[in-house]
DNA sequence: TCAGACTTGTGAACGGTGTTCACCGTAAAC
DNA sequence: GTTTACGGTGAACACCGTTCACAAGTCTGA
C-alpha cells in the first residue's frame, strides 16, 4: 500500500512551508521599497543565498513566483471589492473592482509593475498547476460574464471576427475558464479582451506617470474611459446610478 | 572682449562628442539584446566606469538620457512614416504614425521599455533643456492638432471638465507646445490625452505581452482600438478608405 | 537496526554591477 | 608661466546572481 502523495508527508508540508517563508519575505521586501533579491530574501530567512536554489531555479523564477502570489493576493482585494454590491448587480461588481484594481496599482507601484510589466512568463512559469487557479485574468473574465448575463450587451460573432482571432478564441492561451463562457458566445471573450486593454491601458498609463499627475490624481481619466465602456457592457440603462458608484469609490 | 560661449569652445564641442558616443554605445547595447550598464558602456569607449561620472551623475541618469535620445530618434522615425501620406491628409498621417509606433513598440521592446515604462523621469531630468524640443509626446499632439483643424471634431469646453482637468490644461506641465493649440480650443488636450491613453496602453499590453501572442500578431487589438477612436476625431466621412489604409499598413 | 540515498544548507569562489575616492597628467585660463 | 579645472585612472567597497564541493540531517528499505 505505498498509495503515498494522498497526504502531504512531513517533508513536504516543510517545503510548502518554505515557500511561503519565501514569499512572504519577498513581499515584505518589496512594500518596504527595498529591491528584491535572492541574497536580501536569504538573509531575512536566516539562510544563505546559495540555499534559495533549492527552491528556485533562478532569480527569475523567483520573481515569477512572487508575481503570482501577488496577483493572487491582490485579486482577493478586487473580490473583496465586489461584494460591497449586491450579488444580482454585476455592473456595479465589475465596476467596484475595477477601481479597486487601479486603487492597488497605484497604491503598490512596485507589485504592480512586477506582475503586469514584466516580460511575460514565457511559458516556463514554475508551479505552473496554480497558474489555472486565481488569477487576476480569470477574475475579470469571470466578472464580466456576468455582466453579460445580466445585460446581454452585443458581441461580436466569430465569423465577423479577423480569422487569427476566432482561432485564438477558439482555444485560448491565457487565463480564461472556459467553461464559464455560455455556449456559442466565444466572441464575449473578444469584448473581454478590449476591455481589459482599455483597463491595463489606462492604469499602466497612470502608474508610469506619463501623464499629468494633477490628471492622475483626479482619476480622471480611469473615468472617462470607464464611461466610454460603459455603453459597450450594456449598461446604457443605469448610467446615472452606475457614474454616482464609479464617482464615490473613487473618491475613497 | 570675453563674449564667450557664443561660439562652442573645444573643451565644449569635446564634451558634446563624447556625450553623442555615451548615447551611441549604450543605443548600439541595447540593440544588440546586451544589459545597459556603465561598466559596459565604459569599457566599449574603451574607458574605465568612473570616468562616466565626469558625465552623468548616477546610473539612472545613463538612463534618463538615452531614454530621451531614444525617444527622439524614434519620433523621427514616426516623423517619416508620416510623410508618405500627403500634407492636406492629417488623419492618413495620424494612422500611419500610430501604425508606426507600434511596429517600433514590438520590434525594440527594450527600447520601448526604457522610454514609456520607466518610472517617470522625477522632473530631475538632466539636460532638461533638450526637453521642450522635439519628444513623441509633442509629435502625437502636434499631429492630433493638425487632425482637428481638418476634420473639425468636436471637444468638450474646459468648463465641462473635472475642475482638476482644467485646472491641468490651464498650464499643461507635460510634453506640449501650447503654441500649437488654437486659442479656445484647450479642451483639445482633453481629447489628446485620451486618445494618447488609450495608444499607449495597447501597445504597451501587446509589448509586455499579457495577451494571447495570437492576437499580438494579427494586430487585431490595436486595430479596433483605432476603429474605436476613428468617429471621435471625425473620421466617419472617410471611414472605409482609412480603415483600408490601416490594415495596408499593419500588413507591412 | 543499519546502510544507503536523498534533501537541505553551508562556505568559498567567480564574475558582474554601481559607486566613491585619492591621485595625476594635460590642457585651458589668467 | 603659473594656476586652475577637467577628464581619466586604479583600487577599493558593497552589493548582485550563480556554481560547486562538501557536510550534516532525514527518510527509506532490506
């Protein structure tokens, strides 16, 4: 009876142990502003640099776990943020996470351009079973199916589509559950995609400062793209109401 | 008769050449994929690393300037892609510098990066002086600018804006020459900032590549952003031949 | 129970980085 | 012709990622 891995034997709840010890010293590096390094991560653990290859490859996979678990982690705030609305108003859910999303970006500079501006994970991510488990891609993805059901904005069909597109759709690479998206309406995942470039867009503008801080700080323009959307999601109906809660959570 | 610094001495015109070498060499690393660093660059001028301290204060300050130097030689390149559209067709001009941008974005990401995803240069910006002249900021506004007084798109008045916005547009600290802007017009800028939000953030997700390499490749995202764009700078009329234009461009 | 294998950490080392500092020629300025 | 300032050097410091031989400790199986 060697049926073994069904518990995690004690060696191996260290190592996961380890793990988070890793992590969670990276990101106390990194929202004291310090950089983070192989070396500092050791040397807050009480251990030597070399040991860290243990756990790591390199310091790039360092980094890569690091993003993930601070996207992971920051997509439980923006979930957080949805449920101050009501379960039956996903507009307003899409809408409070969305703000939450740009309120940690630029808040957490530094987590923020470590998950989202870094050369993508290309492919060899490590601990790649937690890729398909939260993530910030999924969240929203999820978020805005939701809207649509509720809605029933307009999308596009596959056919209208650039054909490299509708192929994409067809298997998509990226976090994307699919079986959240209703039969015969793939083309929502090409709405999704636009708003999310308008989401990223926006906030990586911002978060850089390549734009007027007076500006950055108003929210201004998060808002005017928020509004520019807002007719696309089906959400044409309640705009008043919906530009009121886009106002005050940003206002927070 | 000690008039100087009229006419540049040789000690000037020396210091000048070896600025122009700093940038050359750190432009012609960057291309060839090798790290920026002042011990590189020293070593290829055949020179050790402190004697880049007679030039530039710190790293970051290698980096400020060849960010800027990057960025102009790449806004001459937009400069020329906007020259196979005639002078009197501001929108051609417009899509293919837009066109033109991208296709540099994707193909020197490095440089991209170093330029657009740089912790903004905090004001204390050396040679701050070659600052007001030509930058892509000023380029796409000048550009946009010629657009409007062709196309006459409308543009909300100050005084429907945020206070903060108006307040920011009243005296624009960022890259733009007012000069251009046509008295009692400022709400322009508003429309430009947008628009320049919503170019900046594609290109920057497609070049950190948070999005299916798929789609990247087809261009598709970029070119409904555009589609989006081209109604509200009065592009309708003429929507079939720049839509033409633009697939003919992204094709190149 | 005991030997062997495997895991995890160490210390030393290598080559790389930014940065400082004392020093020193040479070229410009008076 | 003397003085000053500029531009460059070499050595050093403190970091960084990474490798490697080695030493414990722990688990495994006969």
């Amino acid at each position: 009876m060697s049926e073994a891995s069904v518990q995690p034997t004690r060696r191996e709840r260290q190592r996961e142990a380890t793990y988070a010890e890793i992590v969670q010293v990276s990101r106390d590096l990194l929202a004291e502003g310090a950089e983070l390094s192989l070396r500092a991560v050791a040397g807050r653990m009480g251990v030597t640099a070399p040991a860290l290859y243990r756990y790591v490859a390199n310091y790039q996979e360092l980094v890569d776990l690091v993003a993930f678990e601070i996207d992971k982690a920051a997509t439980e705030g923006f979930r957080a943020a949805t449920e101050t609305q009501p379960e039956d108003d996903p507009a307003a859910r899409l809408l409070c996470a969305s703000v939450a999303f740009r309120r940690w970006a630029l808040g957490s500079p530094r987590e923020f351009s470590l998950v989202f501006a870094n050369p993508v994970a290309d492919g060899a991510c490590v601990r790649r079973d937690l890729l398909t488990s939260a993530t910030s891609g999924h969240f929203f993805n999820a978020l805005l199916i939701r809207v649509w059901e509720h809605h029933r904005f307009p999308h596009p069909e596959l056919s209208e589509l650039d054909p490299a597109v509708a192929q994409a759709l067809e298997d998509p690479l990226y976090p994307i559950d699919l079986a959240l998206v209703p039969e015969g309406h793939r083309g929502l995942l090409w709405v999704f995609m636009n708003a999310w470039a308008a989401l990223y867009g926006v906030v990586t503008l911002e978060v850089f400062g390549h734009l007027d801080p007076r500006i950055i700080e108003s929210g201004a323009i998060f808002a005017a793209m928020v509004h520019e959307w807002m007719p696309r999601l089906g959400m044409d109906a309640e705009q008043e109401r919906l530009r009121a809660l886009l106002a005050s959570e940003l206002a927070r």
